[in-house]
C-alpha cells in the first residue's frame, strides 16, 4: 500500500487505506502519513519540476538501491526532462524520437541521451 501511496499520494481512498493499516499496526488512532521520497518526486514530476523529482528519485535509490519501481520512474523521468528540453530547443515535436529511445528498453541510453540533450 505504501508503493501505491507513492505513486498517487492525492488519492484520498489509498490515504484512508493506508492509515487504517497504520492505526491496526501501531494500535493509534488517526496516524500521520508522511510523504516519502518517492511520492515527492511523482508531485514534482507531475508538476514538471523533472530536475527536483530526478533529486529526488537519485536520493530514494541510494537508500533503497533494489527498488526497480524508482529505476524506471528516474528513466520516465530523464524521458519527460528530455522531451520539454527537445520542445523548448529545437522547436519540433518530440514524441517520435522520445517513444522509439524509451521503447529500446535500455535506461542507460535513455539517461545517456538526456544527458546529451543541449541545455
């Protein structure tokens, strides 16, 4: 519950879900949620601020290295960045381009092609 908190921490039925497992777990009532590193980064993301939400993602990787949700959503995240930078640069969409690097699968070329995107 606390992955699907992490992805969608608006939504008020997985907030109500989530501190109910809370309050049986802890045996308190009305428990504080607090936002964890990943559901900032999806706020960030969401709200297009891609050079605060891949902060974020890089610190929830280092300290949970194993979590393959926070690998892909720092590759989602490189693409979109990618995507505004390639809009805003060189005036021609970007959603071809964008689909067949993501589509490859590899998310080491997708960062090395953010990387290489001209400020």
């Amino acid at each position: 519950m606390e992955r699907v908190f992490d992805q969608d921490s608006r939504n008020q039925d997985v907030l109500n879900k989530l501190r109910q497992l809370y309050s049986q777990r802890d045996n308190t009532e009305d428990p504080a949620i607090q936002m964890t590193r990943a559901a900032l980064a999806y706020q960030y993301r969401r709200g297009q601020l891609y050079d605060q939400a891949i902060a974020e993602l890089q610190a929830a990787l280092a300290e949970l290295p194993d979590r393959a949700d926070l690998k892909v959503s720092l590759a989602e995240t490189y693409l979109a960045h990618t995507c505004l930078k390639m809009q805003e640069s060189w005036r021609f969409p970007c959603s071809k381009p964008c689909r067949i690097v993501f589509s490859a699968g590899d998310h080491g070329a997708l960062v090395a092609f953010a990387q290489a995107v001209p400020e």
